[in-house]
C-alpha cells in the first residue's frame, strides 16, 4: 500500500487539511502528516516528524521549501529524493476550500 507524508510547520491547518482530505478520498492508500517545529507540535499536540515516518513514506508532500530545509537539517540528505515542495504559504485554515483547491491541483494519485 502506498504510503504518503505531509510536511508543515505546526501539523495543524496545511498537512492535517491534506491528510484529512486525501484520506477520505483515496481510502486505498495510507496518508500521515506531521510538524517541522518541535516546540508547536508539542505545544498543541500535534506531530513532530520523526524518521519512523520519513523511513515509511514512498512520497512526502512539504508545504514550503524551509520543511526541507529542516528535515535535511535534522535528519540528513536521505530523504530528498522522495521530497516534492509545493509552495503553499502558511496563509490558510484547516480544511479551507481554497487549501483544498490549491492541493488538487498540485497533486494527482
């Protein structure tokens, strides 16, 4: 089964919108999404990437090109080539239509 990473800053609008979405409408294929910042997903609650998620993924999704910076800072070159940056700003609410119209159209499975 394919398995499918989003990346963001905090976990909570951005790559939780688009694992929540793409979930409920590839059920076939397995989406996670997680935090670049420690200090706000520990705050919040939400993900913080960790390698056993990296190491999982056959694609990972960054919203912008500093979560690939970050994840590079942190856990090396390893995973760049499974890497696509989308450059989708921090400017959107979880589950906002606009978020929404904005993966579908950079992203197909």
């Amino acid at each position: 089964m394919k398995k499918i990473l989003f990346i963001c800053s905090a976990n909570k609008d951005r790559s939780k919108t688009a694992e929540d979405y793409f979930a409920a409408k590839y059920t076939e294929i397995v989406f996670e999404s997680a935090g670049t910042n420690q200090k706000t997903c520990n705050m919040l609650g939400t993900n913080y990437i960790k390698t056993a998620l990296l190491e999982q993924a056959d694609f990972i999704y960054v919203m912008e090109q500093k979560h690939a910076d970050a994840i590079q800072a942190v856990f090396g070159n390893s995973y760049f080539r499974k890497i696509t940056v989308l450059h989708i700003k921090d400017t959107f609410k979880y589950g906002s239509k606009e978020l929404i119209e904005i993966l579908e159209s950079k992203i197909s499975f």
